[in-house]
C-alpha cells in the first residue's frame, strides 16, 4: 500500500492540473508533508538546509552560472551538464571541490536533478533562474540585499523595544536599527539593492492575479470624460498595472476611444528611469512624482494604488490618501486599492509572508477589511465595494469621497456645511490629548508632517468645559468662509439634537457661542 502511494505521488505532475486546481493540491501537498515530517526534520530544514540553498543560489547568479545554463538549454533542453561542464560555463574561475558541493546541496533542495555521478539536469526552478524575464533571480537578490540579514535582526530588535508592534518608521524601523537607514533612504545610495527591490515587486506582480481579473475595468471607462485624465498609477514603478488596464479593457482597445485615454504612470525619477519602462505602451505618461506631495493631477476618473499603502504605517497613508483626496473630483474620480484584504482566518501563505516581510523591512503590514476601511474612512473616503476573486491574494477596493462630514450647503454656494456629530467623531481623540493652549498637531485627521507649523490660538481647557458642559450636541452648523476674515466661525442651531453617552456622548452640549479660530476652520476645509 506504502509503495503504492508513493508511486502515486511520484506520477503527479503540474500540467494533470488547472491553475486553481494546481495551487489547491500544491497547498494539500505542503500539509501533508508537515503531517509526515517529525519536529527536527521540520526545523532541521529550515534552519540548516535553506541558508545555504540561498548562498548557492546566489553564487550561481554572481557566476552566471544560470544565465549561461537556461541559454544553452534554448539549443539543447534538459541536457545534463556534468561538473567539468558546469566550471567552464561559470565566468570566473571557481575550484570545482567548491561548486560540486553547492550543486549538490541544490540538487538535494530539488532545484536541480541529479543524474548521475557529478552529472545534473536542469530543472524549470533552475532555467526560471537564467532568464531575466521571470525575475526569479531577482527574488533571490532581494534576499541577499534584504530580507535574511534583516530577518535575523528583527527578533533583537523586538526584543530591545519591548515587543511594540513596529508601526512607527520614526521610532521602530527595523532596518534603520541594522544599517541607520530607513529602506527608501538605503535603497536611494544603493541603486543595487533599490533594483533589487524593483525586480522584486515585478516577479511577485508577475505571479498575483491582474487587477484587472479582480476588478470590473468598466467601473473605470463607462462614464469617463477622456478629455480628462482617465488613470493615474501612483506608485506603480514598472507601469504593468497600467499596462494590463490598456491590454484589457475593451474600450480602450478601441482605436478611436483607447488613443484620448490619458493614463499616466508616477513615481520618484530614480524607479522611472529604468529599462522596464522601454517596452510600456507608448500612450502611458511617465510622471516624476512624491505621493507625500500634492498631486498634480486633478480630476482624474481613477487614482490607483497597487502595494504602495501597505509600506507605510496609518498616519503616513492619511497623508498619501489625502493629497489624492484634494486632486478628486466629488461624484466622478475613483480611488482604487489594489493590496491584499486579510481575512480573520485562513489566509494564503502569500499573505502572511508579505505581511511579516513588511514588517521585516518597512515597519509596513497587511490589513483587514475592518482596518481598511476605519483608515479610509478617517482619510475622508467611503469604500464603494471591495472586489475578490477565489485565488487571488490581493483584493480591489473602491472608494469615493466621503462628504458626509463636510459639504457645500445646497442652497448657498458659499457656504461649508458639516456634519458636527460625525465632525466632532473625527476630532474628539485629538481634544483630549491636548494639555491647555497647545499647537494643533493632528487636526481632522491629517498627517502630522502638515500640522507642526499651525499655532492655534485656542485655549482647549476652556473649549472642553464649555462644549462638555452641555447636554445636547447639535448635529450641523454652517461655516462661512468669508468669516475667515474675521477669525470667527458663524454657527446656527439645528433642530436635530444628539443626548450624550459614553465618549461620543461626553462631546456633547451646544457649540453655540463657542469661539474657535477661522484658521483652524480654513485648515480643515483645505483637508476635506
């Protein structure tokens, strides 16, 4: 019966499978070797077998070892090269003692297959390794230039801060702790590690589902002024998110439509230079661009994202989603996340490995749906729909604007109107951090990098007790903005009122008569 299994097992092969079907036995095949591995085969594996997988893997790449390979495996596929063969094909000089070790032990992890004494074929995992379109080789870089030295680093350094999650790239960055820099900063002097990181993210895109087999690109093109900028990638690096949004949508493949799409690529001009973007169609504008800054482009139907918020931790991506959320324009543009919705159980390997891995590198993370959209909406956005395919990793969310807190009153141009209730939601966990007359550090929501210059004459001591005194919250006020002038917020009672419980209730009472400075007004109205 045991022989039978075996040979059953051995009889599998990839192609006996549709893609689904393939990662659901892949998945069974991973459980069920970890049900038939003892403890120390298991950890043996992983602390003793892998390290030095990767530092063969990654001799062959300095050696060209597999470029040399996968080329001549084009003119003859899958014949065995024996040691000698191999010591020839590398372009330095290497010991062949030295190299027959290591394809051993690569051989061994099944990266290679042996034949025979000193004699190996090659293998898809192998040839996948010399052909740079796959940007597997890149993978392994990435390891050598990143994620081991600071895999080994990180468990020290939870240790030293306590075991406070790393959210805080100014207190808690793991790789600043190893190399005083944070992973942007040491990517920008190292061009070598950035490529790798570049190269990275490509084979892992390469490997994820399209954005554009998750989302419906119609949501995008059907009602779309083409006079207007249609899709603005922010973040997108290579450009193959907007690439495939060109390849799919049926209306841009339109001659007459496809040609007016305005789709425009950003990034830092360092990502944008590279050779990647050669083969891009020539209809995708490369934009230099810093999504910390005010986004240049106003108006557009979509703003995307594709794995750029899950770098950075929440009050940094308010400030990236805000400057999008002042380019929007309410009722038209779209912003659209493309990362990965983690479930509360369940998750793919790909999932948790990306998540630890950011936290690894970036101080970054995945999060869950409830975590998405308690930052999206405290960003100002309402999340539309979030849509999912059974084997992708990765999920779209659509947001809007949200305006339920601050919008034009309908009968007067001229004038703001907000939701109180919903607006002093929002603002209630600042008041109570401030200590009497104090700079506004976090007001509605924004990031601090915006804040530190804003001195709001507002004694807060006084502020809390006049608007905790009270015992019904009106639920809007009017705010004119040609009061700026006067430093003064002109307000009017509702009929509709809000009785107090618990902290929302605690921010109750009137807000008539209480006087807080138009800068601080003016303020808010540039966020929202």
């Amino acid at each position: 019966m045991a022989s039978e299994t075996i040979e059953l097992l051995n009889s599998i092969k990839p192609e006996d499978f549709s893609s689904d079907d393939r990662y659901a036995a892949k998945e069974a095949a991973r459980k069920l070797l970890a049900r038939l591995e003892t403890p120390f085969e298991l950890f043996w594996h992983m602390e003793f077998a892998l390290p030095p997988l990767h530092t063969g893997l990654q001799m062959g790449l300095d050696l060209g070892l597999w470029s040399k390979w996968a080329e001549l495996d084009k003119q003859t596929p899958s014949a065995p090269k024996t040691l000698d063969d191999l010591v020839e094909m590398c372009n330095r000089k290497i010991e062949p003692s030295l190299l027959r070790r290591f394809i051993r032990h690569i051989a061994v992890c099944h990266v290679l297959e042996e034949v025979d004494v000193d004699t190996w074929k090659p293998t898809p995992h192998s040839i996948a390794l010399g052909d740079s379109s796959t940007n597997a080789d890149q993978l392994v870089k990435f390891g050598t230039d990143f994620s081991l030295n600071l895999s080994v680093n990180l468990s020290k350094f939870l240790a030293e801060i306590n075991y406070q999650e790393p959210l805080d790239l100014t207190k808690f960055d793991n790789h600043r702790n190893l190399r005083g820099q944070d992973f942007f900063e040491y990517c920008k002097v190292n061009p070598q590690a950035g490529s790798s990181f570049i190269g990275m993210m490509t084979a892992i895109r390469d490997y994820k589902m399209d954005w554009t087999a998750v989302y419906d690109t119609a949501q995008v093109t059907k009602g779309a002024d083409f006079s207007r900028p249609l899709f603005v990638d922010i973040g997108g690096a290579h450009g193959l998110d907007s690439q495939r949004l060109l390849d799919h949508d049926s209306t841009l493949r339109d001659s007459d439509v496809g040609g007016k799409a305005k789709v425009i690529l950003q990034d830092l001009p360092e990502v944008l230079t590279t050779h990647a973007h050669e083969k891009l169609d020539p209809r995708i504008e490369r934009m230099p661009y810093d999504f910390f800054t005010p986004q240049p482009v106003q108006g557009a139907r979509a703003y995307f994202f594709h794995a750029v918020p899950h770098d950075w931790p929440d009050v940094k991506c308010l400030k990236i989603f805000g400057e999008v959320r002042k380019a929007m324009t309410p009722g038209y543009s779209k912003l659209l996340v493309y990362e990965m919705v983690l479930p509360a159980r369940d998750a793919m390997p790909l999932m948790t490995t990306l998540d630890v891995q950011l936290m690894v590198c970036l101080s970054g993370m995945e999060r869950t749906e409830e975590h998405w959209k308690r930052l999206l909406k405290e960003a100002g956005f309402k999340v539309n729909s979030i849509s999912r395919h059974p084997r992708a990793p990765e999920s779209v969310i659509e947001c809007v604007r949200d305006d339920e807190y601050f919008s034009w009153a309908p009968n007067d141009p001229d004038t703001a109107q907000v939701n109180i209730s919903g607006f002093f939601e929002r603002i209630a966990p600042v008041l109570i951090t401030f200590n009497g007359k104090t700079q506004m550090t976090r007001w509605a929501s924004s990031s601090e990098d915006n804040c530190y210059n804003l001195d709001i004459d507002l004694n807060v001591d006084n502020f809390c007790h006049n608007l905790l005194g009270f015992s019904k919250l009106d639920r809007s006020f009017n705010v004119d903005p040609g009061s700026r002038r006067d430093d003064k917020l002109r307000y009017f009672q509702s009929t509709q009122g809000l009785s107090g419980g618990g902290i929302a209730g605690t921010v109750a009472g009137t807000v008539a008569g209480v006087a807080i400075p138009g800068a601080a007004a003016y303020y808010f109205l540039q966020q929202r």
